[in-house]
C-alpha cells in the first residue's frame, strides 16, 4: 500500500472514530466533510442549538511531527471562514465552537485530545 493509500486510509478511520466519540456525547452528526470555498470541514455535528466543527488531525507517531504542528494561523482563519459560510448558507442559528480533535496512536490505542480554537 502505498503511503498516500495508507494516510488516507488513516484519516478515514480517524474520522470515523471521532465521529462514534462525539456520539457518545450527545452530538448529532449534521455532515461530514462538509466541503465549503475555504475548506472542508471534517465534523459539523449539533447539540441542541450548539454547532461544532471538527477537525480531525490523527498520527501514529512522530514521524511526520505532532499533530498541533498542522494547525497554523492560516489553517484556523480556513476553518472560522468555512464556518460562517456553513452558518449562511444552511441557516444555522446558535452558538458555534471549533475543535480539533487529536488522536494519537500508541501501541494500538487510541489516545484523543480536544483542543478548542
């Protein structure tokens, strides 16, 4: 498998697994990979009139560095503008938050961590 295929194959799991987590919490999923002219939108999940976009960054090690490394200015600014396009344009009233949620690899356990923006 080649690295892109098994990256890909990661992210998809990773999602996946976040996805089952907020569940859990009560959040229920409004989309996935919510696609806007600023990005997409991994997670757009809705708990009574609160809205929650998730980016979901998952690693299996350190190779590549930690996942908070992926998260610059530029990458936050994406996610606020394709949140007020998504809050425009399906007429979503409420509060907002985002969120990226980390999921670490370690000897074959997941270990999550939520950072707010």
């Amino acid at each position: 498998m080649s690295v892109k295929k098994y990256k890909q194959k990661l992210g998809v799991w990773g999602e996946q697994l976040a996805e089952k987590y907020y569940q859990q919490l009560g959040w229920r999923t409004l989309a996935k990979n919510f696609r806007t002219p600023y990005g997409e939108i991994d997670l757009l999940l809705k708990k009574n009139d609160f809205y929650l976009a998730i980016e979901v960054k998952t690693r299996r090690g350190k190779k590549y560095g930690w996942a908070e490394e992926c998260i610059d200015q530029a990458k936050i600014e994406r996610l606020e503008n394709s949140c007020l396009w998504a809050q425009e344009k399906l007429n979503l009233t409420g509060q907002w938050q985002i969120e990226i949620l980390i999921i670490d690899l370690k000897n074959g356990r997941a270990q999550l961590r939520r950072l707010l923006i």
